[in-house]
C-alpha cells in the first residue's frame, strides 16, 4: 500500500465554500507539508481525513479502509495532534495515560513515560496550564505512545518560538526513521517545509494546485527577473504569474527549460521559495477566475 | 563517513550528498561491501528530509558506485578504479581541447597558455 490516505472524488459543498471533485493522495512513509492561504480548505481537508466531517460524495480510504466499516481501526492506528486539549484541560498527563490507554490496542506506557521524560513534560500538572509548545508534546507523546502510524496535525508550529519549532522539526525527523510512519501536517511556516517535508500539497479555493516532491519544486520552479521588453504574448506563456514595473518584470515560472531556451543570459534566475511559489500561483488563480 | 551539506549552495542537496559519498569511495575511504547508513537515518543526521537522501542514493546506484538489497540497504559497490580513472582523463582531454581551440583564437602562444596554466595550477 503506496498511499496511506486516497480522496476520490471528494465533494462538499458548504454556504460560502465548496469542495468538487476532490482527488487526493498521500504517500506512506513520508512527510508531506499542507499548505495554502487562510479559508483555501485546509481545515475541512484534515476533518474530511478524520470523519470528523463527511463528504456529500466521493471516497475517503485511510490505510485502504474505509470509515464505514472500519472506523474504530483507522482511528487506532491515527495521531491527530493538535494543540486545543478539549476533553482534557483539566487533567495532567498522568490521569490522561489512565484515560486514553484503554481506549487503544497498542497503548505502551513505557513509551508514553520514556516521551514524558525526553519532551520534559510535567506528569502532574493540568494539561490547560501547559503552553502551547506543550500541549504540542504532550499531544505527540501520546499519539506516539499508541504507535500511531499516521500523524495528522493541523498547523502544529503555529505560535511556537522559532528554537521551540527546531526541537519540534527534529522529533519529527526521529518519528521518521521508522518508515512505516507518515507524517502529514498544515503550516503556514513554509520554512519549516524546506528543511524535512518530502512532498508538499498547495490547496486554493478547495482545489489541489500541486501535490508534488520538494525537489521537484525546486527544479521545475524559479524567479524570473528581466527587463519589460522581452515580455509578448508568446514569450508570456511560460510564466504562471507575471508581476511588471516601471523598472522590469519578475515572474514565477514552472518551466525552467523553456525560460532559459528562450531568454538564454537575458534575464535572471532564481531559485524559488515554497513562500514565493504560493503567493504568484495564489495571484494567477484568482486572476482566472 | 563525513558529510558535509550547504543549504545556500546552487547544487542541489543530492547532489551534494552523491559526490561527497562518490569521492569517499574513490579515495578508498568507504571500502566495497561497506554499508551506506539507513536513507532515514542519514535524513535525520543531515537535517534534511527523506526523499532527499533516497534520490542521493537512486543517483548512487544507477551511476554503479553502490546497489542495494531490499531491506538490509545500500553498500559500496565494486570500483574498477583503472576505468574511472580513465574517464575522467578523458573529460580532462576534452576540456583542455577546448581552452586550446579558445587560445588560437585570441593568439595566446603556447608559452603564455603554459604560463597561465602553472599560475593557476600552483594556486
């Protein structure tokens, strides 16, 4: 099994966004980064994920299975992590590993008292006294304490303190050694991306615009810089979002090859950032609209 | 094995990974039948991500400087040493070929492409 979560044919359709025709997939055993601007459906996304929402159509398959008949497993086997504690705030982790573990098969108490103590994690104290950095461990410290294989996590950097979100990077890169665990998680913090992700999934308006490994990003994609008069409507083709000024124009464009056949030493080339991909690919999505 | 990656390089991070593991098994440094670390392990030592260190590794095998056994991982393969070091003088051939064809042009004697050559060569 290649894709650890397969959306086909996704629809739903709220008052003010909709989702049409979804197909999405993400692939065992690698980091795949979420991105896309506020209210672009990424939340609806990880609740459709978790059949804490359900689709109007379409097919949501978690580890091949699908929720109807396979809820309780799926869920066995998923760390949502997140930061708002809801049913917990007023318990300290050590009631909480009383709680949760018999709720799961695979529940390893050595291993939850081993993260405790490696994420320096106070056993006693209420989980809403915690910080947000906190809550974060404590959240993957239980996810990773029932094995879970898949790890979904909706923006799990936001609002951390930029040596608290390494620390965060490097756990992840540790969950990663062991290749039967996915790691699929929103940011808006592109940079966190650049260092591990392995693919990254742009979502606009509830669309899939790229689901694609970094460094094919990376190759594929660059900041273009030269002067207005090379522009017409031919040489215009190769660009996604073209943005002029009195003093040139800069680009973005997901042809490297054609760029320099065409301009050769005329322009400059830069690579591309994930944050400068999605800002020109945001600009020319609504451009065709 | 040491290995050392700059993210503000214009090289692309495989490419770093493969050449710094390519020169270790030319100097002899990564004898054959060596094992390469785990692609995962080498990912988190490096910082980097997965699919990163496993191209580096693709890269590796296809060009024949490593194979792999599924799941036990990758190891040095056998150098014939004489063919590479062939190759390569080749390339330098070909190179040198062109500086020459580039000093006829300008009128640069022998003597001062000499020259020239030792300046850079002793730098």
């Amino acid at each position: 099994m290649e894709n650890v979560i397969e959306f086909r044919g996704i629809s739903k359709k709220f008052k003010e966004f909709s989702i049409e025709n979804l197909d999405l997939q993400i692939k065992r055993g690698y980091i795949t980064g979420f991105i896309g601007a506020n209210g672009a459906g990424k939340s609806t996304i990880i609740k459709l994920m978790m059949n804490l929402l359900q689709a109007d159509k379409g097919e949501v398959k978690v580890f091949g299975m699908d929720y109807f008949s396979h809820a309780k497993e799926i869920k066995e086997r998923i760390g949502f992590v997140y930061d708002r504690n809801v049913f917990y705030e007023a318990l300290s982790l050590k009631d909480i590993s009383r709680i949760v573990a018999p709720a799961y098969k695979c529940w390893n108490n050595k291993q939850f008292k081993a993260y405790v103590d490696k994420f320096e994690l106070p056993l006693n104290k209420p989980i809403k006294k915690f910080s947000k950095g906190m809550q974060m461990k404590a959240s993957l410290a239980i996810a990773l304490s029932h094995d879970a294989e898949l790890i979904i996590m909706d923006e799990p950097t936001a609002g951390l303190d930029p040596a608290f979100r390494r620390e965060l990077l490097d756990i992840f890169q540790e969950v990663m050694v062991d290749e039967r665990r996915t790691i699929f998680f929103s940011t808006h913090i592109t940079s966190d991306l650049d260092r591990i992700a392995d693919y990254i999934v742009l979502i606009e308006k509830g669309e899939v615009l790229f689901n694609k490994p970094i460094y094919e990003l990376k190759e594929r994609y660059a900041i273009v810089k030269g002067s207005t008069n090379l522009l017409d409507r031919d040489t215009e083709e190769s660009f996604i979002k073209i943005e002029r000024s009195s003093t040139g124009f800069q680009a973005l464009t997901n042809n490297v090859e054609e760029v320099k056949e065409l301009f050769g030493d005329h322009v400059v080339m830069e690579e591309a950032s994930l944050e400068e991909i999605m800002f020109y690919v945001k600009g020319a999505h609504s451009q065709h609209d | 094995m040491q290995i050392i990656i700059s993210n503000n390089s214009k090289e692309p991070i495989y490419e770093q990974i493969m050449k710094q593991i390519q020169t270790a098994i030319l100097s002899g440094e990564l004898a054959e039948g060596t094992a390469l670390p785990s692609i995962r392990q080498l990912a988190k030592d490096l910082k980097i991500s997965v699919i990163t260190t496993k191209r580096a590794y693709e890269e590796l095998e296809k060009s024949g400087f490593t194979y792999s056994i599924v799941g036990k991982g990758s190891f040095v393969a056998e150098q014939n040493l004489d063919v590479i070091r062939e190759k390569k003088l080749k390339v330098i051939e070909e190179q040198l070929s062109v500086v020459i064809a580039n000093s006829r042009e300008l009128g640069l004697s022998y003597q001062e492409l000499q020259e020239l050559l030792k300046l850079l060569y002793e730098e």
